[in-house]
C-alpha cells in the first residue's frame, strides 16, 4: 500500500488480491469443488451457515464488486486511496467472520 501512493494501481491490485481471499476463505469453509464461482459459494454459504444480514449483503457487495469493478474489462484501474482502504478493511473483516462462522 506504501508503493500505491505513487503507483495508484498498486491499491487496485491489493482490493483484486483481498477479493480473491474472500473467495478462498468461502471456498474452505463450504469445500466447494475449484470451479464454482463466487455466486455459487455465496449460496452454499446461506445454505449451510446462519449469515447474520449485514454479512449477506456484504458478500453481495463484494460480489457486485469483483464483477463491475475489479473482474470487469472496463473497470477501475486504479483507485483513490481513500477507498482501496476502505475496501480492504472490510474485505479482511469480512474474510474473518467468515472463517469464524460455525
């Protein structure tokens, strides 16, 4: 994130890179096969967890997210540093109620 103050993109590649931890984190807790995408682990989330609401609609968000912004041809390139940190803020909290999910 240093380096991000001069090389904005730098903060777009930590919120892909947060993404994709998010995605690895719900991966491990519902053990679904490599292929499934992160719809589909949101879902198998629902299915076997009881996901307080403010955590399911963060992981819709995060999903809205990955698609529009950072998975998508079109996307941001960069972003202002105020919300690349937010972003990963709640990315890593997001990533720890998941995994603390019983």
């Amino acid at each position: 994130m240093e380096a991000s103050v001069i090389h904005y993109e730098f903060a777009a590649l930590a919120v892909e890179k947060a993404l994709q931890a998010l995605e690895l984190a719900m991966r491990f807790k519902v053990d679904q096969s490599p292929t499934a995408g992160m719809s589909r682990l949101i879902e198998s989330l629902r299915k076997g967890y009881s996901l307080r609401p403010e955590l399911d609609e963060f992981l819709r968000d995060m999903l809205r997210l990955r698609n529009k912004w950072v998975g998508h041809p079109r996307g941001a390139v960069t972003y202002p540093m105020v919300s690349a940190v937010s972003f990963l803020r709640h990315i890593y909290a997001g990533v720890v109620e998941i995994s603390d999910l019983s």
